[in-house]
C-alpha cells in the first residue's frame, strides 16, 4: 500500500510498502522453480479496501482503482520472461 499506516497491521506484522510487495512477487516467481514448482497463483489481483480491515486488503497487484502497483509489473515482467 502506498501508505502502511493507512489501516491495522496484517497478521504476518508490519503492512509491506508496494516497492516491498514487487519484492515479493518477484521472490516468490523464482524462488519455487529451484524446488520444482510449475506454477504460482497469486490469490488477489485487485485490492479490496475494507473487507477484511486490515493491510490484507491491499496485497493485490492492482489498486482498487485499476492501476498497476510494481507488483503488477514484476508479474509481468516474469509471464513475459518465462513465454520465451
């Protein structure tokens, strides 16, 4: 989320900043082929404010208004890296 303070904390700790969830995306795109995973699914494409009142609401890779986080682009990034 562009602001962590803007709701409660998650469950795991500390709400991650966006520049923090492309990090993620990124680790968790890569890290599993090492271990033999064929594919990864990312459970919220979009955020949804206020439905579990929590940073969870902000872990999709799209705003609720659309726009693409980093995230988004590592997702991308990746699809279109690993098409070739």
């Amino acid at each position: 989320m562009t602001d962590t303070k803007k709701v409660k904390d998650w469950w795991l700790g500390k709400n991650p900043t966006e520049t923090i969830q492309a990090e993620w995306v990124k680790t968790v795109l890569t890290k599993p082929t090492s271990w033999g995973v064929q594919m990864v699914f990312w459970q919220d494409l979009l955020d949804h404010a206020e439905t579990v009142g929590d940073g969870c609401d902000y872990l999709g890779l799209y705003r609720q208004d659309e726009t693409p986080k980093q995230a988004a682009a590592m997702l991308r990034e990746h699809c279109l890296t690993t098409a070739r």
